[in-house]
C-alpha cells in the first residue's frame, strides 16, 4: 500500500497539522487519494511540502506559526503573538552538570593551574639568574674597590 503525508492549510495558508493519505488503485488501476482519519474542512487545503519545523520554546529555532507561500514556510505570527508564545513556553532551565562533566572541568582546571604554574616558574627562574649575574657583577666590582681602598691606605699597589 502507497501513502503520503501532506500538510494541511487553512484558508490563509497557515500549517494546521499533518494527514495522512493513501494511495490506492481504483477498477482502472489510477491512484486515488484517501485521506486518512481526517476531513478537511470547507476552504482548508492539503499541500505535499516539507513538514515545518515547529518552534519548541522562546529562543529555540523553528515557527510559532507557519504559513506557506507556495515555495517556503515563513512566520505568519505578529510581534505581540510570538511575544505572548515566548511567555507561555518560556527556554528550559539547563541542567546542572553530570559528576563527570564536573569531574573533567575540575581536571581542565588543575592543568591550567600547573601550566601557569611553571610558566611562571620558569619567567621567575630566568629573571633570578639575571638578578644573580648582576650581583655576581656588583660583588667582583665591591671586591676590587675594597682591594684599591686596602691599597691606598697601606701604601701597597692597587689593582688596575
């Protein structure tokens, strides 16, 4: 047995929902058209399109309320009427995070920490040798001023 889904419009073309349809041969063999469990209504149309996405709360994709316009679907609900739909469905509260989510976040974390840690460790460790090399220079130039001091007040030959 052949069947199809068409979507049905009313009289503006607003989706109203979804039939489903069957085909089957008549005495002549020709596909008849029965539409299932559903008798449209005076002005109401069933067209073969693709099932609109249907908006599930405020802020999600899809329609509130679409309209066909013989090639696409487009939103046929005015400003105040998605407003007023936004409030009735407002966004779902997230969830909190799983133990593992937690758990991965914590270790994320810790690994930032230690990477910062020794960046600044090493930062920290070239600075101090530099410090270190120039007291080591300030040290030796003490040194030989104490040995022309020592010098000159002995009597003795100073350095340099």
């Amino acid at each position: 047995m052949q069947y199809k889904h068409c979507c049905i419009l009313d009289t503006q073309g607003v989706y109203k929902g979804l039939a489903l349809v069957l085909l089957e041969p008549d005495e002549a063999g020709k596909l008849q058209e029965k539409v299932q469990h559903y008798t449209p209504s005076e002005g109401e149309s069933l067209i073969e399109a693709p099932i609109p996405i249907m908006r599930l709360y405020a802020g999600a994709d899809g329609f509130i309320k679409p309209a066909w316009d013989g090639s696409e679907w487009r939103e046929s609900a005015t400003n105040e009427e998605i407003t007023e739909w936004e409030a009735e469905y407002p966004a779902p509260t997230p969830a909190p995070p799983s133990e593992s989510e937690r758990l991965t976040s914590l270790e994320m974390q810790m690994t930032d920490a230690q990477i910062a840690i020794t960046e600044n460790y090493e930062t920290a460790d070239g600075q101090n040798t530099d410090a270190m090399l120039a007291l080591a220079e300030v040290y030796e130039t003490m040194i030989a001023l104490q040995t022309r001091v020592a010098a000159l007040e002995g009597g003795g030959k100073a350095n340099g």
